[in-house]
C-alpha cells in the first residue's frame, strides 16, 4: 500500500509538471447539452486521482476479504480441532461400550459439522446396536450420499437392513459392493447366506462359485467346499420339484463327482428315478450308495422302499450281506431285528435281539422292542423288565436321526439340519451304553456313516 501512495503522488507531481508546459482547455461534455471548458492539467489530475481511487478501492476490498477468509479459516481450524478432541473422546466411549456417552458426543460433532462422515458411519451403528434401525438406515444413507462408492457404509447400510428384516433392500446394497469390488468376501458370504435363507439357489450357486476362486485358508476352503455340496443338493431339490429332472440329476451327480461321501446327493439322484418312474435303477443305486459309503441311513430308506413295493426279501438280503462283511455290528444286529419286528417275523426279532442284548447296559430301543415281543409271547415278567429298563413304551418304534454337528434330534431325515443348517450331518446311530458304561459304541464303516468333516 505504501508504494502505491509513492506511485500515486509521483504521477501527481509528474501531472503537475506537464500542465506548466500544456496551457490548453477542452471543452468536456457531461450530456449533449451540458459541458464546460477544462485545463489540460485539470483533466489529467482529475484523471489520475480516479484512477487510483477505483485501485484503492479494489484493494480495500481485496485485503477486507483476505480478512475475512482469514477470520473464516481460523474459526474453522478451531471447529475441526473440537471435533477431532470430540470425536476422540466419542470413539472412546463407543469402543468401551459406552453408547449413550457415545451418542451424545457425536451429536455435539454433527451440530458443528453435519456431514462428519465417521460419525455417521459410528452413529448410525449405535443405533442399530439399539435397534433404531430407521435412525441407523437415515444416518448411513447420509454418509452414503458423501461418498456413493465408499464400500463401508454400502456393507452398514446392508447390515441395518438385514436386522430390520428388509432382506431385499439389503440384497441390494450388497450387489453394489461386489459391483465395486468382485472379490470382497464379507459381501459375497453375506448376500450367499441371505439367498440361502428366501431359498434363491440358483443365485447361490453362482455366488459359491465365486467365493470358491477366492483365495482361502486350508480350513474356510473345506467348509465353503461342503457349503457348495449343500448347495448344489438344494438346486437339484427344487429343479426335481420343478419336474426339471434332467437338471436336478445334473447336480446331484456333480454333488457326488466332488465328494463320494456326500449322502444328500445319493439320496436326492434315487428320488430323481424314483420321481421319473425307474424304480429299479434308483433301488439299485441306493444299494450301491449303501456299499459305497456305509451309511445306514441309505439302509433305512432301502427298507422302506423294498417293504412298499412288497420285497421284504431283497433287504433282508441286504442286512445279511451287510452283517457277514462285519460280524461283530451290534447296530447292524439292531436294525435286522427291527426290521423283523416290523414284519411280524417274531421269532426272528426275538433271537436277533436278544443276541444283542447282553453286551449293552442301557439301549432304549432295543428294550422297547423286546418289550414288545414278550408280550406278543406271553411272557410278562420279562416284558415288565424289558419296559422298566426302555423307560416309556411306544407302540411304533422311531430311531431317531441327530446332528452329529449339533445334536439336533428328529424323526424325519433331512439333507440339511434344521437347527445349525448343516448339510450331510444327520446321523442314524441308535442311543446305547455298552457294559463299560461308554455311550455310543464304536462303529464300524458298515455301521457308522462316513462323513467327511468339512468346519
């Protein structure tokens, strides 16, 4: 400024020295009809003084604004400072489980800055902790509009949707993360379980493929492989429900290719012929499941089959074969005898059971079923005894099918648990306690399902 005001009077004296030496008048015109006669040296005086009063102005107004912003900066400076000592202080609170604490410091933030971003995002999770999920879904959509593309307040809001039950809306934002990022594996495991849960298996599919051709430890590969075999048993369920039976044995075998062991696979390519009216290719791939794997449950589904179709004869042929490969099976024993008992063959049940039961203490069912055939021979004495040691009669005999995953007991068989949803965990080994007092006896391949164990 002060060299401008040098600039400024040297002009001057330089316009002064020059109208000494101009004498002259213009005739100046404000409007067509008013003007004046003006010296020279007056018209370049009065030129320069306007001049430098338009640039004293514009820098006049020039350092206002710098004051301004400077004033402006600084208070912002300040705000920012608070809001870091704030949100310090808010983000102690919320990792110590302080939440209502929590929550009122990061109010104090959004008061002073209402697009604070990691607030937000911090907030909007307290409230879903609490189950404000509508408050939660508001907060995050506005950390969302700051940055559409940010992946974690896509998985936030995805996350407050799911716990409000808005599946779809959630399904939606988690496309959107794998349309970002095609590999991140908490998005593609959760829209996998959320298709899982509104029964989309087509969509899981393609999703297990995917997560599959990620990179995995030794052990989350096992357990997404046998999520793969679960899947492909749902598809080829709900095709063969379809009557898309070209497709649902498609899988089914694919199941099989991947993993021999896999027993929904076997049992859901027998209802696949079964469905389509080959009786004797599906009764002769379960036998053939049945040597592959053990399993008894492929055994009790033969039972059922060759008793409705009136040929009791080919099962029992089966269990005899089953028992010469393996002699000392009390369970093998267990389930010729019931199967005798079903078919009214008494005397048959009464020598095979009772074959077993001097080598177990305590085998419910068993003592059940002896119960049973004393009465149908008239000895009650013992069939008193063989009640008290069964505990509570049942007129129809029910092994049970359990998890071997969670322990989940039920009467009817399933390729997947209703309780933890496992696939392939049912089990159907009878309760006994052997002399030594072991419950559960060790059981042979012929006896026990070889299952592979996949967590």
């Amino acid at each position: 400024m002060a060299l401008f005001i040098l600039i400024f009077f040297t002009l001057m004296a330089a316009a002064g020295w020059l109208a000494t030496l101009n004498t002259g008048s213009v005739v100046f015109y404000l409007t067509r009809d008013t003007s004046f006669d003006l010296s020279l040296t007056a018209l370049i005086l009065f030129s320069t003084a306007l001049g430098g009063i338009v640039v004293i102005i514009s820098l006049g107004l020039r350092e206002i604004k710098n004051v301004f912003l400077n004033w402006k900066e600084t208070r912002q400076k300040k705000r920012y400072a608070q809001v870091d000592i704030y949100y310090t202080d808010a983000i102690n609170a919320y990792l110590a489980k302080r939440y209502r604490d929590a929550t009122s410091v990061f109010k104090k933030i959004l008061s002073l800055d209402p697009n604070h971003y990691d607030t937000l995002l911090r907030l909007g999770k307290i409230y879903r902790i609490e189950r404000n999920f509508n408050e939660a879904i508001r907060l995050h959509r506005k950390a969302r509009s700051q940055d559409d593309q940010k992946i974690e307040v896509l998985l936030a809001l995805s996350h407050d949707l799911q716990d409000a039950e808005r599946y779809e809306e959630a399904m939606q934002f988690l496309k959107e993360v794998i349309a970002l990022d095609g590999t991140n594996l908490t998005a593609l495991l959760q829209l996998r379980d959320l298709s899982i849960q509104l029964q989309h298996w087509d969509e899981v599919h393609m999703l297990q493929e995917k997560v599959l051709k990620l990179h995995l430890s030794d052990e989350d590969k096992k357990k997404e492989e046998m999520t793969f075999l679960g899947v492909k048993y749902e598809l080829g369920k709900q095709l063969l429900q379809k009557e898309e039976t070209s497709a649902a044995r498609r899988h089914f075998k694919s199941a099989i290719k991947l993993d021999r062991s896999f027993l929904p696979a076997h049992i859901g390519l027998g209802d696949t012929y079964f469905y389509e009216g080959n009786t004797k290719v599906a009764a002769a791939l379960l036998e053939k499941s049945f040597e592959m794997t053990g399993d008894l449950i492929l055994l009790l589904r033969l039972e059922d089959f060759f008793i409705e179709t009136g040929e009791p004869d080919r099962i029992l042929k089966i269990y005899h074969q089953a028992i010469l490969k393996d002699v000392q099976s009390i369970v093998l024993k267990f389930y010729l005898g019931k199967l005798y008992y079903r078919l009214e063959m008494i005397d048959d049940a009464f020598d095979t059971l009772s074959e077993i039961e001097p080598h177990v203490e305590s085998f419910p069912d068993l003592h059940k079923i002896l119960g049973n055939i004393h009465v149908r021979r008239g000895d009650l004495a013992f069939a008193v005894d063989s009640f008290k040691k069964g505990l509570k009669l049942k007129n129809r005999v029910l092994i049970p099918f359990y998890c071997s995953n969670c322990d989940f007991h039920t009467v009817e068989w399933s390729g997947r648990c209703g309780r933890c949803g496992r696939w392939n965990s049912y089990v159907a080994t009878p309760i006994l306690v052997d002399k030594a007092g072991n419950r559960g006896l060790e059981l042979s391949p012929y006896n026990a399902p070889m299952v592979k164990e996949h967590a």
